[in-house]
C-alpha cells in the first residue's frame, strides 16, 4: 500500500474528495463529485509527480439509490491502483463529463456504461447503444430492470422458461438416455 498516494492525494484534492481515502492491498480509491471530475481527473493525468497515462476501465455502479462511475487508472510513480469514483449522478438523468479529451480509448467504455445503465456522457462523439439493439428502451444492468415475464411470475411460480432445460434439437436417443453411472 502506498501511503504517500494517499498523503499526496489529500493534499492536492483537498476539499474535492468526498469521504476518506481509503487503501486495501494494492489499490487507493477515492470519491469526487461529478462537478469535480474533469479537472480532478486532468491533474491525475498531467500532473507529473502522479502521472495516471492509463485508464485500464470504467463502469457504471447502480447503487440503487444513485449512479456511479467508477474509473480504474495506473501510474508507474506508485505501486497502487488508483479507483476513482465519481458519486451521487441522479438515478433519473444521469450525467458525467466524458473523459475521451484525456484518454481517447474511454469512448467505449462510455459506450458500455451507457448502454448497460444509461449514463450519459457528455462530450462522448459516439454515444449510442454498443450491446443492446439501438431501438431498445432499458438498460439491463441497473437494480430496477426486470425480465420480461418477472411481472407475471408469482413467488411459488417456478422456474422460468428461459431456465428449463430442454432435449438438443439434433441429440440422437442414445445421447439423450445416456446415464451417469453411480459408484
């Protein structure tokens, strides 16, 4: 753990950190309010005695109360991981600035985010649907999103037709009535 990280990271974000920052194992994290991020991130990037040149991934959290993005990013000045995340974006129109202007790769990350949450990111020049069909109206990583037919399905229901198991199409009988012998 490198304590320095934090010392230097307190000193240079104080009063932009939200909370503590707290250190486990090999990795450093800290909040910042999403009004903070660019120029928090910037100074992570440019500043030479922190210099994080990578941004390994992002993704989007749904806490169930608000959004996240959670930003992870190396720099060979410390042995540690640095976790960024960017708190508290409303669950109904959540938006962030895009980082692209830094790291140009985050532009399919932001996709990703976007398209699993529905995290805007502003100033992203291709924010459009990466997974799911681009006339798809949800986001099927956030705690709210539910299956189809999970409205429809009581406690003592079962299991779902998409969980059974079904006979191969092409199996010939003596795939099918195959045994597993017992010891």
């Amino acid at each position: 753990m490198d304590r320095s990280l934090k010392q230097r990271l307190e000193a240079r974000f104080e009063g932009r950190i939200l909370g503590l920052v707290r250190q486990r194992h090999d990795q450093t994290e800290l909040h910042v309010a999403a009004g903070d991020l660019i120029e928090v991130m910037t100074a992570l990037h440019d500043e030479a005695d922190l210099g994080f040149v990578l941004l390994a991934d992002l993704s989007g959290v749904d806490t169930g109360n608000h959004m996240q993005v959670a930003y992870h990013l190396w720099s060979a000045k410390s042995p540690d991981w640095l976790r960024v995340v960017a708190d508290d974006l409303p669950r109904d129109n959540p938006r962030i600035p895009s980082l692209t202007g830094l790291w140009p790769g985050a532009e399919w990350m932001e996709r990703e985010a976007y398209d699993m949450f529905g995290i805007i990111f502003e100033g992203n020049r291709d924010l459009r649907r990466i997974y799911m069909p681009p006339d798809y109206a949800s986001f099927p990583l956030r705690k709210d999103f539910h299956l189809a037919d999970d409205a429809a399905r009581s406690p003592g229901g079962g299991v779902r037709h998409m969980e059974q198991s079904h006979t191969p199409v092409q199996a010939t009988e003596r795939v099918v009535r195959r045994t597993v012998k017992t010891r």
